[in-house]
C-alpha cells in the first residue's frame, strides 16, 4: 500500500494544503530517505492528483514523497517532473 505525502515550499502552498489534511497528517520534522527533515502533510491519492492537476494554475510549490508499506519515506518528484523529448531527425 502506497502513503503519499507532500511537502509544501512556501506559506500559500502550505495553506491550501492544510485546509484539504486533518491536523494529525501534518509530520514535522521526519527524516526520509534522502537522510534530510521534511515537513509533510500525509495525503490521499486524490488529492495528491488534483494538486499535481492544479500545480501550474494555482502556483503552488510543493515537492510530493511516498512511502511503501510503511518503509523509508522517499522523494518520488522525478515521476511528475515535465519530461522534455528530441524531436526525430529525418
């Protein structure tokens, strides 16, 4: 089972995100995989989707993380990075 998380990086971010949580899913502090502390907001998927949908629209600035099976908590942002492809020579 996935566990999503996100890390806001400015005080509007933080602000949309809190008012979609419940206090307890806000985890200060934690230590993840990269061995750094994050604030995180534990979410559910769909948020975490519609957020990812408005990033651009509502600025927002927030890195995502996930957790497997309650294992090490890792910055996943690599698998929503805008990925930018060669155009094919002929």
């Amino acid at each position: 089972m996935w566990i999503w998380f996100l890390e806001p990086k400015d005080d509007n971010t933080n602000q949309i995100i809190a008012r979609h949580c419940l206090e307890e899913d806000f985890l200060s502090q934690v230590v993840c995989e990269d061995g750094l502390r994050h604030n995180l907001w534990r979410c559910s998927e769909a948020l975490r989707t519609a957020l990812l949908a408005s990033k651009k629209r509502l600025r927002l600035k927030f890195s995502v993380f996930s957790s497997q099976d309650s294992g090490p908590i890792k910055n996943v942002d690599f698998l929503y990075s805008a990925r930018k492809t060669r155009k094919a020579t002929k």
